[in-house]
C-alpha cells in the first residue's frame, strides 16, 4: 500500500483514482463497505482504490472541546484499508489553512488537480469545506461541473443500531467489548509496552503483564476474556484481563490493565504486548482478602477456560 502523509509527497501517477474522504476511526463495518464499494468501482475502471484522510481529526483543529478519544492511529487505520483492498492513502495534516478551503476549493485544489478523482464515494452525512458548508448535493454538482460521479453509500446497522464510531467509543466505555467487536469486525485492541508492577499480584494471587498503552478509549473496569499477541515475537495465549484500580490491595487513582496468561507460559516475558477484548465476565469489586480474590480469579479463569474451549470447537472446519 502507498502512504503519503502530505501534498508534497503525492505522486504524479496517484490517478486516475476512486476516493473516500473521512476519518474512518475504527475503520468498522460502515467504513469497509465503503471501501469495498471503492475497490470495486476502481477495479470495474482501471483507476487506484483510494483514501483521502485526516491527521489530526479535524475537530482538534476546528472544535477541540468536541474532539474524540480515537480509536486507532493513523497508522492502524490504513492497515487497516489495506484488508479491504484500498492501494494507497493520503494522511493530509489537518491544519487552520486546510480548514478554510471553501467546498469549491477543496475539491478543486485538492480532488481534481493533485488527485486526478475520477469517483468520490462517501457516507450520507458527508460533509467538507469552510464551517463544514459542503455536504453530499454540494459534492455532486461540483461533480457534475467537474468531471466526476459522486456515489452515497447507505450506512450500516447491526441489530437495529447504526455502526459508527461514537457508538463504538460507547460501547467500549461501558465494557460491551462483544458488540463493538461486531461492529468492528475484530475484537477491539489494546497495545503497549509491558511494565513492572508491583508485584503484589505475583506474590498473592497469580502472575500478570501490566500493560501500559498510549490508547484514548479504554474499556470500563472489569474483568475480561482476552486474547493476548507477543508483537515482538508472534506468541498467542488466550487470557483474562482485569482493568481497573486494584481495590483489594488499597490502591487507587492509578488505572492498571493486567493480563493473567491461561495455561502454559515459557520463554521469556514479552516487551510488547496486544489484548484483544472479547467479553466481559464481570465488575471489578474489592474482595476481603488476597486470598478471596485469587479463589475468584480461579473462578474466572474456569470460565475462561469453557469459553475459548467452545470457541475453539465452534471455529474447528468441518472435515469431509
């Protein structure tokens, strides 16, 4: 995939190309069947799959006090893109003299000069330019008057509600880690580097990785069902992951994420660590002693066992 992070760097062959405009936080299931639609329509025409994004969100330029906690980097939402087929992105710094384009500029400076845009697909509630005053009848007739077709793509709902990423960001918040993995198509991530802990855990109930990650939404305190990556070195364990604040042992007003890796674990510790969040199994609550919790992080660790056991059979192919 190509990735140019500014005008400066965009090639002269970028086009002929079909384009989505947006941010795509999350990239979930509305965004990838924007993206699929993109693929397609390049494919039907010999232009590039594209994507014209964002960095940072435009509303910490613009409105930072309605800024968003986001929930991937520029760098994972291409990756991101690249599943879907998406050949090259362009992460445009967001800045005061980006913001003042009017519709009209924007389109032409930006979609018709520098990215030869043969198609613009983009959601329903689209909208661009200065104050925002572009929205998607603006971006057709500019179309028309440019040489470009414009196509909405519908929104998508799950279960009645429609995916978007605040309803994602909302979901995480209050530990509904299985509906936004269904919205995301994956399980939502938590990446960072592995620091020491006290040790306390170690000591008294069961050994842990604490997890320290630069990620902005992060879910509500409670004990998980995990899955857990080595980045460094390609290991998987499945695991359960409490965040919260320690109440047991006194402690608070620090967050802590600690991962408590199920079965075997050998080698040496991981430095770089993903917890993917697959379900939640409970509140975190203070217990009366170390030794109540560790009898009820057994409990838990039961039910994590049962849990990956059946997904494990449910996800074994069918054999001839």
């Amino acid at each position: 995939m190509r990735i140019f992070r500014s005008l400066a760097e965009v090639p002269v062959d970028f086009g002929p190309s079909a384009i989505t405009i947006g941010n795509f936080d999350g990239v979930h299931l509305g965004h990838r069947r924007i993206l699929k639609r993109v693929r397609e329509l390049a494919a039907a025409n010999g232009w590039r799959p594209s994507v014209l994004t964002f960095d940072p969100h435009p509303t910490t330029v613009v409105a930072p006090h309605r800024a968003p906690r986001l929930l991937t980097s520029p760098g994972e939402r291409v990756s991101l893109m690249a599943e879907e087929g998406i050949e090259q992105a362009l992460i445009l710094p967001f800045d005061r003299a980006l913001a003042a384009l009017s519709p009209d500029e924007f389109v032409r400076q930006l979609l018709v000069e520098r990215l030869d845009t043969r198609a613009v697909l983009v959601g329903e509630n689209f909208c661009f330019g200065r104050n925002q005053s572009g929205n998607t009848a603006v971006l057709r007739a500019l179309g028309e008057k440019l040489g470009f077709t414009v196509e909405i793509v519908d929104a998508v709902a799950c279960r009645g509600r429609l995916v978007s990423s605040s309803a994602i960001r909302d979901l995480i918040r209050r530990g509904d880690v299985a509906t936004a993995a269904r919205y995301l198509k994956r399980p939502y991530a938590l990446e960072g580097e592995v620091v020491s802990g006290r040790g306390v855990g170690s000591r008294q109930t069961v050994p842990t990785l604490n997890l320290a990650t630069p990620a902005a939404v992060i879910p509500a305190s409670g004990v998980y069902l995990t899955r857990t990556r080595d980045l460094g070195g390609g290991r998987r364990w499945d695991s359960l992951t409490n965040v919260g604040y320690r109440p047991t042992f006194g402690e608070s007003g620090e967050l802590s994420i600690e991962t408590y890796l199920l079965g075997d674990f050998s080698g040496d510790t991981p430095g770089r660590i993903a917890v993917e969040f697959l379900k939640r199994v409970r509140e975190e609550r203070r217990f009366g002693s170390p030794e109540e919790l560790k009898a009820r992080i057994g409990q838990d660790a039961a039910i994590a066992t049962r849990f990956f056991r059946r997904l494990k059979e449910w996800v074994r192919p069918i054999r001839a």
